[in-house]
C-alpha cells in the first residue's frame, strides 16, 4: 500500500536508535532533546491517526516545560483541548517503541484496534517552545503528518496552553474564539479589560507587574499581547530570552522549590511579582517585604483566591452553584484546611499530573484545580455556563445581579478551560486583585503557609514504591509506611509523603510541620528511609 511506503520511507529519515525504550509519561515524552527525533516523527504519525478516529483536529506540542533547554518533550492534544486519553497514551508508548522494521506493523495494529477509517480527513495543529531544538523536533512532526497523506497546520512558537486554545477553537466552530494568535489575545485581553474597567481609580502601581519569563516562550508572547491590553496591565518584563538560558536560575519552577527570588529580576519592597515555567502554562507569584523576606504565593494561594472571588459573585448573583476545589498531595495542608474549614468548599484531592486534576474538576458545577506547582485553572459546567449567562441577559435581572452575573461571565471569557495557562491565570488574578480591591500582601495573608520542604533521592528502581490515597500513603515496599508515620508522630503539625517521580528517575520527597527546622529535619528523615 502506497500510504504505508511513504512511512517506511520517511522513518528511515527518522531512525530509532536500536534498544532506547522510552515511555509517554505524565506530560508526554520527555528527555534529552538528541534522544527524541524519532519519537517526534512517530507522533506525527499517531495524531493524524488520532484525528481520523475522533474526526477533529488534534495539537502536537514541542517542549520540555520547566527541563533544563537541553530537554525536549511532545505531548499530544485531544479535540476539546485536553490531554489525550490513556488508551492512546498507551500506543504512543508502543508505537515510540517499535523497533524500526517493525513501525509499519505497529502502526497497523493501531488503526485495527481502534478501527480507523484510513480514508476519513485528518488535521493536526503543531507549537513549538523556544528550545534550540523545537524547530527541528517540530520538523520531524511534521514529517510524521505528511507521510500519512494528511494536512499539519504549524503555529510554529507557541505557549503550550496557547495551542490547546487553537485546537479547542477550531473544533468548537468558533464559539471557544478564534484560532489564532489574534483570536487568543483578542478573547483574553477584551475579559481583562472588561472585568478591570468599573474599577475605581487604579493607581500605576496597581497596574504595574514584574513577570519572569524564565526566557522562554512566555516572554515573548507576553510581549505580543502587551498592545491588546491597552495600556490596562503593565507588565515588567524580566528574563525575556534575550540574554538567559531557558528556566536556568528562573521561572515557576526554580522559585517554587528554592522559595526564593529568580534571577535577573530587580525587586523593591512590596512589588507584585510573577514567574512563568518555559512552556508557560504554570505562574507562582511572589514578593519581598520590608524586611528583605521573600513571600512566595504557588498554586494553593491562586485557588484559594480564585474560590473566594467566584463564591462571592456566586453569592451576589444568587447563583446556587457548586465550587469545588481540587489538590494534589502537595497541597499546602493550611490551604486545604482554610478551604474546607472557613470557606467549607468541597475538596477533592487527586494524583500528581494535570489530567487528573482536569478530570477530578469536571465533576462539579465549577472545578478549580491547581497544583501547588501552580499549574491550574478552572472549569465551568455547560450547565453553570448556560444560568451565568442566562442571569447577564435577563432583563429583569437586579442591579446587583446582573454586575455580578457580568463579571462570571467575563470570567469565564479570560479563563483557558483547556489547561493551565500562566497568561490567562495572571490575568485573571490581576483583574480579581483589582476588583477586590487587594494587595498581594492582603492576599499572602488570607491563611499562613505551612513550612514545608521537597527533596528528591536518587535511588536504584524508583518503580519498587508504590503509593495510594492519592500518593499521600507508600503501600509498598513493606515497612516504608510504617517507618514514614512513626517519623510524622515526632513533630507537630507534621505530614510527610513519598512518591516515585512521572518524569525523573527520582523518588520525591515532601513534609510539613510547625517550623521550617522541623519539616527539613522531617524531610531528611523521611528521605533516608527511601534507600
Ligand atoms: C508534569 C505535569 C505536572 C506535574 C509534574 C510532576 C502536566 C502537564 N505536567 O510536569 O502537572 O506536577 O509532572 O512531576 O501534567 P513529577 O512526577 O516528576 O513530580
Ligand atoms: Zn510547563
């Protein structure tokens, strides 16, 4: 068949280095950029196939998030903007591991088991991070798409979230918004604009925001946007690519762990700061006091800010609607407790990994998941969409209401309910800082952070640990749990969990107790019985 020797012709372009075995982890594959052409042709291949099955266009990204530049990763994108199912994860691990005669057989077993119709129209949409090695990873994509006869449209430099948005928009016929750069800028900035223009009287210095690029993609499409927000948001921008390494010293990632400022950003007392990763689809915001304290706000700070800000509308709109929050073991356990304790919102906590969290927030009338990594965003219901927007339009609608059901409604216009997406989340948080009237110390202050600290252990076959409960307990192997709890009961408002790293041959190692010595004290404890 004429289809299939065109594959075998152009994956001998792409040849697969005899006996490398790599696996479609948490956020697709990822690993030394050198390792991955192969891998990149392939899910060329597996998209085309992925969107002749679900006839819509699916996203190929290129990047390796918060990893080191050398890195580099793909993931693949399913129509509405989501992760792509397990069961297609699972061919991406074979097919990626077929050795090179037999791709054609692997591939064939693919399009027999999920019956694909070979001659239904196929549409893949490909970004590509900032990395020395995208343009040409996103080549081999390419490739991969072409040699199956079907058509790749190539955004080229993209944030990872921005093209989960492109291919949303374009299997929703245009009510998501359009599936351009403009179209994104255009929809986010116009909510923003809209949600902060009642606003009395915002000074400059409420305008005004120190972001971190990490010297990435972010940067540079922070920049693209800046015009949109007519002069609304004034963002400073650090670590724009034009001189630092990609995540190198900076961005989401290094602040969150090191808990401290990232490099190259000049900051004074009080300044509003934020950091994204190198793909930006995750934010940590940040500042110094009068002290010279660094103050960090992650993930468990923006979703306590964000229920707080959607239960009031909620409120004030007499909408009857479900906020639910959803965490990840790495919660910060004062967050939960606020958010259970004083607000009483449903918590739900789920596994490590974005689809999870994505999953576990459908379930409800409005979902706010966030990773204490700060990456996160929030999901409307169709259902909770239809009564806000009913509410906006009802002309017997009070006063009250009506603002109210206005502002949901241009909040749900600024969110990526795709996935997190630092752009939109910064915006959003801007805009809620405004029409709360808040400063980030107002915020910071809402509950205390519990001190914690992560490590990682390298140790010779992470897979010997298995957890449950969402990761917050060790089952195997024997005893670990046991050694963990009795360590636990030694300090004060103490927890401690261990997990096998999805994408680092690490175990991780997180705990919490009353002061910073002893949640360090716990962490190295808890660490040394990983061995
Ligand atoms: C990936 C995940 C992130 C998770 C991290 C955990 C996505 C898009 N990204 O970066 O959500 O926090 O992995 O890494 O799902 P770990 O398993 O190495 O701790
Ligand atoms: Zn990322």
């Amino acid at each position: 068949m004429a289809l299939f020797e065109k594959v075998s012709h152009y994956s001998a372009l792409h040849p697969k280095p005899v006996g490398l075995v790599l696996q479609y982890g948490t956020s697709g594959f990822r690993t030394n950029a050198k390792q991955l052409d192969h891998i990149m042709y392939r899910m060329g291949l597996l998209a085309v196939l992925r969107s002749k099955k679900t006839k819509a266009t699916i996203g190929v990204m290129v990047t390796a998030s918060h990893n080191p530049e050398e890195d580099n990763g793909v993931k693949l994108i399913d129509p509405m903007g989501e992760m792509v199912t397990p069961l297609w994860e699972e061919y991406a691990t074979q097919l990626a591991n077929a050795e090179q005669e037999g791709l054609v057989t692997a591939l064939n077993d693919i399009i027999e088991r999920e019956a694909v119709n070979m001659s239904q129209d196929a549409s893949v949409f490909i970004g590509k991070d900032t990395r020395p090695s995208s343009e040409r990873l996103s080549q081999a994509v390419l490739d991969g798409v072409s040699s199956l006869g079907a058509h790749g449209h190539d955004y080229g430099l993209l944030t990872t979230p921005q093209l989960h948005f492109m291919v949303r928009c374009k299997n929703t016929d245009g009510s998501y918004g359009n599936a351009t750069m403009e179209g994104y800028y255009t929809k986010l900035s116009q909510a923003f604009i809209q949600l902060t223009k009642h606003v009395p009287n915002r000074t400059d210095d409420q305008k005004r925001l120190l972001v971190d690029g990490a010297n990435g993609i972010g940067a540079l499409k922070m920049r693209e946007m800046e015009p949109f927000l007519q002069n609304e948001l004034q963002v400073l921008l650090y670590n724009d690519g034009s001189q630092g390494k990609l995540n190198y010293l900076c961005g989401a990632d290094h602040v969150k762990v090191l808990q401290k400022l990232p490099q190259g950003v000049e900051i004074a007392a009080g300044d509003r700061c934020c950091s994204f990763d190198g793909d930006a689809d995750r934010i940590v915001y940040y500042f110094n006091d009068s002290a010279g304290k660094f103050h960090l706000l992650d993930g468990d700070k923006i979703a306590t800010l964000i229920s707080i800000y959607l239960k009031e509308l909620l409120t004030q709109a007499g909408l009857d609607l479900q906020v639910a929050v959803v965490q990840t073991a790495y919660a910060n356990g004062s967050s939960t407790r606020y958010l259970e304790e004083t607000m009483k919102v449903t918590v739900r906590c789920v596994k490590t990994g974005v689809k999870h969290l994505h999953h576990a927030a459908q379930e409800f009338d409005i979902g706010v998941y966030f990773e204490a990594n700060g990456h996160g965003t929030v999901l409307f219901s169709k259902a909770a969409e239809g009564r806000i927007k009913q509410l906006a339009l009802d002309p017997n609608t009070d006063d009250e209401k009506k603002r109210a059901a206005c502002l949901l409604e241009n909040t749900i216009n600024l969110i990526n309910q795709t996935v997190g997406d630092a752009i939109s989340d910064m915006l959003l948080i801007e805009a809620v800082l405004a029409i709360r009237d808040m400063t980030v110390q107002q915020w910071n202050a809402i509950y205390t952070d519990l001190p914690n600290r992560q490590l990682k252990v390298k140790v010779a076959d992470r897979r010997v640990i298995d957890t449950t409960d969402a990761e917050r307990r060790a089952v195997k192997p024997a005893g670990l749990q046991d050694a963990i709890d009795v360590l636990v009961k030694k300090y004060q408002m103490s927890r401690a969990f261990v997990r096998p790293s999805g994408t680092e041959d690490v175990v991780r190692v997180y705990a919490e107790a009353d002061t910073q010595e002893n949640a360090d004290a716990l962490a190295h404890e808890v660490s040394v019985t990983v061995y």
